[in-house]
C-alpha cells in the first residue's frame, strides 16, 4: 500500500467520524504514533479511539481541530 493510500484510509475515518457528530477530545502522540478520542455527538454512541500512524493524518486533525470547523467535501481520489 502506498503512503497515500494509508493517509487516505485514516483521513476518510476521522471525517467520517468527524460527519456523525464526533468530536476530537483528546490527542495523545508516542512513538507508536497518535491516539485520538472521538467523544460521541449523540446518546447512544460510546467514544471511539484511532490509531494514526501517518504524519499527514496527524497534521490533518490538528488542523481540523485548531479551524475548528468540520471537514469539507469529501475528496474523491483518482488513479
């Protein structure tokens, strides 16, 4: 799999769970890489936690995070 590909993978989860209503509560980075908790934006829905280990998806939530603001449109990848 390619760098894309593995950055692609964990950007599509962080919005998807960023699209249902989740929303980041804590980012811990270690060696293995960062550990990010979604709480839940409903009843019902339990936290969830990912794994990130591309630096491009690190950068992504942080970004997300500091705007402040929900991802944009999906972005649709052609090869």
């Amino acid at each position: 799999m390619s760098a894309f590909d593995e950055f692609d993978q964990e950007r599509q989860a962080i919005d998807a769970l960023l699209e249902q209503g989740y929303q980041v509560i804590r980012i811990a980075e270690d060696l293995d890489g960062a550990r990010v908790t979604f709480a839940p934006g409903g009843p019902g829905q339990s936290p969830v936690e990912l794994l990130l280990l591309t630096a491009d998806a690190r950068k992504h939530v942080t970004t997300v995070v500091f705007a402040g603001r929900k991802p944009a449109a999906p972005i649709e990848t052609v090869i």
